[in-house]
C-alpha cells in the first residue's frame, strides 16, 4: 500500500513563546490496484436480522429477498451464516459453507416476525458465530433492524463497545438501519467501533440496494485489518483525529481502525498537532505514521512507514504557502462537524440549534469556496445540497421529517468518513 502525508504550509511561526498556528497533517493510504486473483479469498459473512413485530410485511420480506440474493453470490467456498432476534435470538442458519444454497434460502424465506427488540443479544450471537469460524481472512458481521433495543442491554455505548472487541480477530460490524423507527445513535455508534458501514434504506426495497452494496465491497476486499498508527514526534504535544472514525488514543499517539480496503481504494485521513515551542528555526519532528494491514492473497502481515517533519521559520523569513488541497480537506472536515452538531440537536429537538449550525456550514463552504482546487468542489456542492433539503425540512417540520433528517444525515456522516475517495467525483 501506498502512503502519503502531507502538512498544511511549508514553514509554521513555532518559535514565538505560545505558538498558536496548529500543523493539520493530510494522510492519504491508498491500496494498488491488483490483477484477479487466481484463487479468490474466501467470503465470510454473517447476518443479524432484526425479526421483531416492527418488521412485520414488506420490511421483513425486502430483508429476506436481499439475504437470498446474498446467498446466490457466494461461492461455495465461501461462508454464511444468518441470526435471527426479537425477545430471543436463533441461529437460523449457523455459519459454515455455502454448499446448498436451496435449503439456505428456504430457511431464510421461513423467517417470520416475533414479538420485542433485543440488539445487544442478537447482535452478540452473531460476533459469536463470526468467531467460531477461525478465518485467517477474518469476517463480516452486518446488523439489519428497523427499530429501537427496548429489551436486554440497551445501553448504546455497551453494546457498541462489544463490537470492537472482535476487531482484533479481524471481525467488523456494518449496520443497516430500515425505515424511519430505528436508532440512529445506536447503529452509528455499531458501525464506528466495529470499523463498518452504515446503510439507510427509507423505502423497504432499500434494503435490497443496501445489502447488495455490502456484499459486493465484501467480496472485492483484498486489504485486510489496515490501522493506521501515529506516533507523536518531540515538537508537539498532542494531536486530534478530524471525523468521526474509529480513533483511540493510547501513550504514544494515536490508532486509528480503517477496516478493510478493496484494490484501487483511496483513504484520507485529517489530523492537527499542537506545537511545541521551537528554540531555533530548522527541521522539528511531526509524527511517525504507520499503515499495517494483511494482504487476503496470502494472509501476510505488512506495514509501510515514514516519518513527517516540518519546517520552524525564523523572524526573517518569508511567508508560510498554504498546501490547498490539505486546507480544503481540513474545511471539509469543518462542514462534517457542524452537520453532525445538527444531527444531534435534531435528536434532541432544539431546531433552532440545528438550523444554526447547518447554516454555519453553508457559511464555511462560501467563505472558503475561492481556495477550494477545482477538482475538489463537486463535493463540497453535494454537502451543500444535502444541507439546504435539510433546513427546507426544518422550516414546516413533521415528525417524519425529523426523523429523516437524522438518520439520513447520519449514514452520509458515516460513509462520508468511510468510503469517501478523494480521487473521484462523488457517487463515482
């Protein structure tokens, strides 16, 4: 894999008594593009699928057409397994071979709705039955529901909690949240530690796009487990991760879990150190960065590493330039914050808190537009776009406007941090 870092100036004023000009570091990992494999890397899936009342009719029967869809896809050398909750949880299918795909999917079409929500205990089977597997490759968990835990552990950050523990057997959790009943917070927060996906599919046929989309990322995955580890270097104090991704701090620095990569995949990541003060102009150690991942050809460990400088200005010397592409991807960074700041003032139904800092993102993206590269604005038009539906929802509001707002602008948070590759245009 390839990778590359980047600082926002050429030279920073850090030797003033408290420098206050934070160096914002762009760290772009981006996986070769690879020739088909002769032996494709088995696929191991597992689904958790919510089957309480709420479920009842078209959500329940679009889920268990897009799962027999799934099943068609997977080779037999792959692996399945499907988990069932409401009040009480069931293996309706325990993973293991996809070998006869008839009697898989007659089990998946006898499905039928039960009574109450327990995420936390279906959601636990399913990690469970992932693990049993002992895949080298390491596996999928994907989450389907359409409503809120209201039986068990329903407790968010506990349940969210669990999913990362798997991460360390190479297990991740993606999350598909149906219709407008399900809770946002809980599947987001799922989806971030268990270093996954999060689908919305208002309509119930939706899902069937949504699961599609999982699986086709599931089988084209050719980098595994890649983290992103940085150490701090002498001439900082700290550092802050930008976004909302799967990020936690430990004595040195900071990691950060990417989950897996496709072939030709492109990820950033945005950091910003706060200096030290410098004695004397020269070179003054940023971090060390470190990609490491497991390449699913042959299941070995690989990293690559380098380590990032920047330059301390004396009295005399010029101005600092500015890199504009690491500024662009620090406003957009910006804009995520603030619409996440709304999404969370619509959960707790102060709108005008809301439509203040959706406004406030509008407003970073005019005030910055000039300095934005050409090739960079179709995204900050797409957030704008996505902004003004919002605030337009806001003006007349219904309950169901409310609850769109929230949970659509948490899935584009979610797969903005995720799966946003700056080479392309979006929707590419």
């Amino acid at each position: 894999m390839e990778l590359n870092t980047r600082l926002d100036r050429d030279r920073y004023t850090w030797m003033s008594p408290a420098p206050s000009d934070r160096a914002s570091m762009l760290v772009e990992i981006t996986s070769p593009e690879l020739p088909r494999s002769e032996h494709p890397v088995p696929t191991h899936l597992v689904v958790v699928l919510d089957r309480s009342g709420s479920m009842d009719g078209a959500p329940l029967d679009h889920a268990k057409d897009a799962l027999c869809d799934v099943v068609d896809r997977l080779a037999p050398t792959d692996t399945f397994g499907l988990v069932t909750f409401d009040n009480q949880v069931d293996v309706i299918v325990p993973a293991g071979p996809v070998t006869d795909r008839g009697q898989l999917k007659a089990r998946i079409r006898a499905i039928s709705a039960g009574g109450s929500t327990d995420v936390a205990a279906g959601l636990v089977r399913g990690l469970k039955e992932a693990r049993r597997l002992e895949t080298t490759e390491g596996a999928r968990v994907l989450l389907v529901s359409d409503g809120h835990t209201n039986h068990g552990v329903v407790d968010a950050a506990v349940i969210a909690q669990r999913a990362g523990q798997f991460l360390e057997h190479r297990i991740t959790t993606s999350v598909l949240g149906m219709g407008l009943g399900y809770d946002e917070m809980l599947l987001e927060s799922i989806a971030k530690s268990g270093a996954g996906n999060n689908y919305f599919a208002q309509e119930s046929g939706d899902a069937v796009e949504a699961i599609a989309a999982e699986c086709g990322e599931l089988l084209a995955q050719r980098f595994l487990s890649v983290r992103l580890s940085v150490t701090l270097g002498n001439g900082v104090k700290d550092l802050r991760v930008l976004g909302d991704l799967n990020a936690r701090p430990n004595e040195a620095g900071v990691v950060v879990e990417l989950g897996s990569f496709t072939a030709d995949q492109m990820r950033s990541v945005v950091m910003q150190f706060t200096p030290k003060q410098a004695t004397k102009p020269g070179r003054r150690k940023v971090a060390t960065v470190r990609v490491s991942y497991v390449l699913a050809d042959d299941l070995q460990d690989y990293s690559v590493s380098h380590t990032v400088w920047a330059n301390v200005a004396g009295p005399n010397d010029r101005p600092a330039k500015v890199d504009r592409e690491v500024m662009a991807e620090v406003v957009f960074q910006g804009v995520q914050l603030h619409k996440r700041r709304a999404t969370d003032a619509v959960q707790s139904g102060d709108l005008e808190a809301a439509r203040r800092r959706y406004e406030r993102a509008l407003r970073m993206i005019r005030r910055h537009w000039a300095e934005i590269p050409l090739e960079r604005r179709a995204e900050f038009e797409q957030d704008r776009a996505f902004i003004e539906k919002s605030l337009r929802r806001l003006d007349e509001p219904t309950a169901d406007d409310m609850r769109f707002i929230g949970k659509a602008m948490t899935a584009n948070l979610s797969m903005s941090m995720r799966t946003r590759d700056r080479r392309r245009s979006p929707g590419a």
